[in-house]
C-alpha cells in the first residue's frame, strides 16, 4: 500500500489479554491495502393495532463492531523459514487459551491492531473470529513460501478503564520503560485499555516524534482523564 509522506511501518497484531504460546505479536510482512469496519444495532418498531403508521424505533443495543482485512505473507525471495509458522500463529489465536481451558472459562485471546492512527482501529480490541488462509506458492519440497490470509475480528468492549491512582504532582507519576518492540499506542492500552490515548501520552512527556520512541526511555504515565483531555 502506498504511503503519503512520512516514515512507512508495519501493521502488527498483537495479543493483549489471554496467554498464547509462542510469541504475542505478530508483524505483517506487508501493511493491508484496504480494511473494512462495521458497526450496528438493533432496533424495533412497535405497531398499534389500527395505527397507520409505525411506531418510532426503539433502541435495543448496540452489536459488536467487526474488522475485516487480507494481508500477504512472502518469503519467497530469502527462502528462509516460509510462512507457515505466520499463518498457524493466527490459526492457533483462533482457538482458546490454555489459561482459561483450565479455568473452565474458553476464552480466545484479545487482540489489537496497531497500524495508523485511525481511532475507528486504535481504539478496537477483539478477538479472531475469522482466519482463512490461502497458500499460494511452494519450494521444491512443499514448503509454502508466499500465502494471503483474510482475517475477521470482532469486538470486545472494555468495561472499565484502568485508573491511575497517583495524585497530580509530576513527582508522585508512575513511570514506565519502553521495552523492545512496544509503541505508545502498546503502552497507552496496557494503561488505559485504549490504544488511541497514545497522543496524550506522547503530549504529556513532550515526545515530538511518536514513531521514534527509543527501547529504554523512561514515560510519566499520566491519569486516564489527563491523557483522554491531551488527546
């Protein structure tokens, strides 16, 4: 997909909640070229008897929203590893997690999709609902080397978000260490369970460049009303 400006980085999934075996990320190759995102509710239309007309709708509830979009793996010009491995990390997150199997709760693991800054993505957390898979090009020995995946999510709503329970002085902040691989958009979820407060953070520690977050600096982490009003 072509990039307008700015430096290109690529879309990653990554599991939030839930223990998965192996690793808890996953980087695409290459950045979808379309997503799709649905949202509905339900509604009903009461009808008197005689009436001649229909009663005004009446809210029921809202339905989960959905994202849908296909990504390509490749490893056809390295000839490395393939891409089955890719393909069955998203295949197994479609299945629940050991944790909660020995809980007697099934649950899948929940998951973010962390590319661009379009709040309708960066503030969605689900599950996959959805992966099917197409292998698409093979080695001598059969070992797939290129395949698409089109993969459904579905919505899973936070109930409540995380306060901070400091108070308001900048000394009293707690504080959190980049680690290899996360983003503001990771930290800002594992904080507040909402990815797209990662403006705030990066307003709040005065961070010009949000892209280029260095592996060991040091966040104030601020209250989840500080960082929602800097957003």
């Amino acid at each position: 997909m072509p990039v307008l400006g700015g430096s290109s980085s690529k879309g990653t999934l990554r599991v939030v909640e839930g223990t998965v075996s192996g690793s808890s990320e996953l980087r695409f190759h290459f950045n979808p070229s379309e997503y799709a995102v649905a949202k509905s509710s339900s509604w009903s239309r009461p009808q008197s008897r005689g009436g001649r007309d229909t009663g005004r709708p009446e809210f029921q509830g809202a339905n989960p929203q959905t994202l849908s979009f296909e990504t390509l793996f490749d490893d056809s010009t390295t000839l490395g590893q393939g891409v089955a491995a890719d393909v069955n990390t998203l295949l197994d997150w479609v299945k629940p997690t050991a944790d909660s199997i020995q809980r007697q709760r099934p649950q899948p693991p929940i998951v973010v999709f962390e590319w661009g800054d379009n709040p309708a993505i960066t503030s969605f957390r689900g599950y996959l609902k959805q992966v099917q898979a197409r292998y698409l090009l093979f080695d001598s020995t059969g070992k797939p080397l290129r395949a698409t995946a089109n993969l459904q999510l579905e919505e899973v709503p936070v109930e409540q978000p995380r306060q901070n329970p400091t108070s308001g002085a900048i000394h009293g902040r707690r504080t959190h260490t980049v680690a290899e691989g996360e983003t503001l958009a990771s930290v800002a979820y594992r904080e507040y369970e909402n990815a797209a407060l990662w403006r705030g953070l990066a307003d709040f520690n005065d961070i010009d460049d949000p892209l280029r977050v260095a592996p060991g600096t040091i966040l104030l982490v601020p209250t989840y009303a500080e960082a929602k009003r800097r957003s």
